[in-house]
C-alpha cells in the first residue's frame, strides 16, 4: 500500500490566497516543499481521498491521473475538501471515452448523508447520474464497507457537526492506514471503536493544521497529536513501527516545511508535502 500527497494545505493553501503574512512571505521566499495547494491524497492510485479546487492543479503538475480513479472518499462537505462544481467535466462533451456513455463506468462518491446533500444536488443539477459521471454511496460511520479489495471504514471526527465530518481506516493486504482530517482530539466514539476492535496501524496521517499553536477542537496542532499518538500507542493501535504522518496545515500555525520538518523529526512525525509518497 501507498499514500500520495497531492495537496498539505488548509483551505486558503500555504502562501495564502490573498496574505502577506510572515509566513506565508517566508514560503514565498522558499518556494518547493513549502508551497502547498489544498489537501487531497491517494492511495494506490486507487482510492482518492477528497475533492478541492485544486484538484485540476494536481492533474497539471502533481502526476494525478482522474481517469484511473472509480472511488473517491469525503471526508466533508466544506469546499476545500468538496469542490463538486468540476464534477461537471466528467460529463459527455466536456469529456470523451474509449466506451460509450452506456458502458462507462462512474465514479463513485462515498460520504456521510450530511456531506452527501451536497454530492447529491451536483448530480441532480447536472444530470451527472444520466452520463454515468458520478454516482453517491453514504458511508456510516463504524459500517465496514469493501471498494475493490480496500476494507474501509468511516469513523467520526471532531470538525463541523453540520457535516457529519469522517476519518477513513483503509486496509488492504495486512497493512491499515488512518487518515484522520480534518479533526481535533478523537471522538470518544472512536476511541471506543479503535480499542473495542483492536485496530492497529501501520500508517497514522494525523490532522495538524495549527502547527506550534495548541488546538484540540476542530483541527490539532503537534501537541495534540503527540497525545493522540500516545493514545493509540498506549491502546496497541499502533507500535513502535507505525508512521504517524502530520499533514494538513495552516499558515497561521506560522512554520513552513523546511522548519516544521526539523521539528517533526526531533519528535518522531513524518511531515507531508505536495507530492509526498510514502509506502506502508
């Protein structure tokens, strides 16, 4: 198994859209692994994880290649995780395919019902349904579900209660990963899951949007996760062989990769970057 990271950045991306902060001057400045678009990953290319605005840049210079993709899993419904407006280039017209609209396969969405209104008015909107563009499925949180040989598993995350916000276990092959964005401190619901079920990861991608500042709601910061690292440790989730990923950051949690990445290591966590590949 293997994660891509084709986008590590919070919804206004690292420089942000419009900022002149210190640190965003300084990524600026630095340019490579400091520049990071909206948070998108894959795994084996095969199940994409989220659908942002910059998806299109990812395709252009980041090597994802959508049409291989026939899964896509929503983490929630706010848009730098769910950009549906290009859903609506996957449709005949806009998009030409070897097999006819007939026999094309779409790709299927997987989301809570909350995010899945969204999903499901873009396809209503654009008759996407009709062209076999994209249909929706709704994953429950703590309802095992299996996608072309993966076992993935929704679990609640702490982020937007509109949304009813997920984290995906994903395994294959006797190798799990946790992908755990966009979310503060574990639900105790899920603690209960990972410990009732004896989960054990061999890859942990934690949520660390604010970076040196201290967050246990919505987002985390490193603090957090070196708590939710030793909690998943402490319920044998997780070894001293796991990877534990921070990923997902903010220009207001203020450093950018090359200094973020001489603390992460002093503390044991890999650190995403645009194009980031790690095998599990």
């Amino acid at each position: 198994m293997r994660i891509k990271y084709f986008g590590t950045a919070a919804g206004e991306g690292f420089p942000g859209l419009f900022c002149s902060c210190e640190a965003c001057e300084r990524a600026r400045k630095a340019g490579g692994k400091n520049i990071r678009t909206r948070s998108q990953a894959l795994i084996d290319r095969a199940l994409l994880i989220d659908f942002p605005a910059d998806t299109y840049m990812h395709v252009l210079h980041g090597g994802l290649d959508l049409r291989e993709v026939k899964n896509l899993l929503i983490t929630h419904s706010h848009e730098d995780h769910l950009y549906t407006s290009d859903f609506e280039y996957r449709k005949f017209g806009y998009a030409y395919f070897d097999a006819d609209i007939e026999e094309l396969s779409p790709i299927t969405v997987y989301s809570s019902n909350n995010t899945g209104e969204s999903i499901e008015r873009a396809i209503k909107k654009g008759k996407l349904d009709k062209f076999n563009a994209f249909v929706w499925k709704e994953a429950k949180a703590f309802c095992s579900f299996e996608v072309d040989g993966y076992t993935v598993t929704p679990l609640e995350a702490d982020h937007d209660k509109k949304t009813r916000p997920l984290m995906y276990c994903v395994e294959k092959d006797g190798k799990k990963l946790l992908y755990a964005h966009d979310t503060g401190q574990f639900p105790e619901s899920t603690w209960q899951w990972l410990s009732e079920k004896r989960a054990h990861f061999n890859f942990v991608s934690l949520d660390c949007t604010t970076i040196i500042n201290e967050s246990k709601r919505n987002h985390m910061g490193i603090k957090c996760c070196e708590e939710t690292r030793d909690r998943l440790l402490e319920i044998e989730a997780a070894d001293e062989k796991t990877s534990f990923c921070l990923h997902h950051f903010s220009h207001n949690g203020k450093p950018i990769y090359d200094e973020l990445k001489h603390i992460a290591d002093e503390k044991g966590f890999l650190v995403s970057y645009d194009g980031a590949e790690f095998k599990i």
